[in-house]
C-alpha cells in the first residue's frame, strides 16, 4: 500500500494487534476536556456537522407522530445513542487530522470516505443500523406485551396512562433495562472500533475484538464513559435537539482522545 502522509497508519494491517492500557477516570475528564478544546478550536466545522445530527432527530420525532408511531418516539429518540458512532465519524477524522497538524476545514469530516479502512467503516455501520432496527422491533414488541391496544389516542392521556398505571411502568422498567442492554452491547462494539479502524487499516474482525478487549479491561471506566455518553445526548436532546449541535461534536473529540489513552501507539 502506498504511503499516505494523512493515514500513516494505513500499513498496518490486520495482522497488527493493537495494545490496550489501562485507563482511570482522570483518563476519562481528561478526554472530556480535550474534546471540549477541539470543539472550541474548530468551532465552525463542528457547527456544520453538528446540525446534522439533531435534523436526524426532528426528522425521527416528526415521523413518528406523522405516521401515528408514537410509543416509538422515545426508542428512536433513545437509539441515537446506538448510532451516535457512525453520525460521529467526520468529527473523529477531524480531531486525527488536527492531532497531526494537517489542514483542518469541514470540507475535511468527508476525508472519512478516503480512508484505507472505510470498506470496514462500512461493515461496522451497516452492524450498527441492524442494532438499531432491532432495538426499535424490540421496544414494540414491549409495548404491545405492556400497555398494547389499551393506551388512550390523546398524548396527555398516553403519557398519564403511561405513569400511573402498572401496565405504563412495566413498560418503561422493562424498556429502559432493554434498551441498556442494546447501549452496553454498541458500547462495547464501538467505542474503540471506530477511532481505531480511522488510524489503522486493521480490518473489522480485529478492530471490534480490540474495542472489547478495552471494555474489559477498563470495565469501570468504560461504564462512566458510557454514562456520560447517555445522560449527555439526553440533556442535549431535550430542547428539541438543538443541544446536540454542541454535544454530538464534543463527544465525538473526546471520543478520539479516549481511543489514544486506551490503545498504545
């Protein structure tokens, strides 16, 4: 493979295996603090990738009342978070190159289309959006099970129904410990996978068992990262999705920097 300045990593093939550190929690804020240093130095590209993210979610939400999908609204508002990976990939490309010193513009988050791995990039996604297909016939499949046919046809009485009734809290119980499982499994799938195959040509197989390995090693940790992950797109989500704008870019930085703490160089 020729040498490429922009992917000095592209060489090493999936006969590499990548090491993996152990991390704290300072590892953690520090990422965090790092991510929040490229998306103030960058802040132009991120506006732009960042828009896109929460039209997504207006676009989800707005389908789901137009086409009468409504206890679907909060699973697809939820499985942002299991497709956060792939809508955060210009924004990775965007922190590797400025780590170089490269020229960095938003024209730059499509550079991810160049890359030497992105036939795996592609796989990896494609897994990705059948989790998140899954995830959303899963909490049907709850509702149906729970409150099924019984809910009222106006929101206020969805929601109240939904929140004093014991059908309403097997639902929420049962579909938040579901959906936590479905989270944990994208996790552990892709918190290193992604970065990883972005710096190395190291095929899917290898970059998804090394993300593994990082979780397990790194139980604790990683479990935080996941937490802040959750509870930030959350807050983000909830002025009508404009709040990604700023959270889906500073994730996606710190992202990028929690893959260097974990895998050694």
């Amino acid at each position: 493979m020729a040498y490429d300045p922009a992917y000095p990593g592209a060489a090493r093939t999936a006969n590499s295996r990548p090491e993996v550190r152990r991390i704290g929690l300072e590892d953690i804020m520090s990422a965090l603090r790092l991510g929040v240093r490229d998306f103030l130095a960058t802040p132009t590209q991120l506006v732009f990738l960042g828009i896109i993210y929460p039209l997504v979610g207006l676009v989800a939400a707005r389908a789901a009342y137009g086409a009468d999908l409504r206890p679907l609204l909060y699973p697809m508002v939820a499985g942002l978070t299991l497709m956060g990976p792939i809508a955060a990939l210009g924004i990775y490309e965007l922190s590797r190159r400025r780590e170089r010193g490269l020229e960095v513009t938003w024209l730059n988050a499509f550079d991810v289309l160049k890359s030497p791995s992105i036939s795996s990039i592609l796989m990896l996604g494609i897994v990705l959006v059948a989790i998140f297909v899954a995830w959303l016939s899963a909490a049907s499949m709850i509702y149906d099970m729970t409150i099924g046919g019984s809910a009222p046809a106006s929101n206020e009485g969805f929601v109240h129904h939904l929140l004093t009734t014991s059908e309403g809290w097997r639902l929420i119980i049962v579909g938040n410990v579901v959906g936590f499982l479905f989270a944990a499994a994208v996790l552990a799938l892709s918190v290193i996978s992604f970065p990883l195959l972005l710096d190395r040509d190291v095929g899917p197989v290898t970059a998804v068992r090394t993300s593994l390995r990082a979780v397990m090693m790194n139980p604790v940790p990683m479990a935080i990262w996941g937490l802040i992950v959750a509870v930030s797109i959350a807050l983000g989500a909830l002025p009508f999705f404009v709040g990604l704008a700023v959270v889906m870019p500073v994730l996606g930085h710190a992202t990028w920097h929690l893959y260097r703490k974990v895998i050694a160089d």
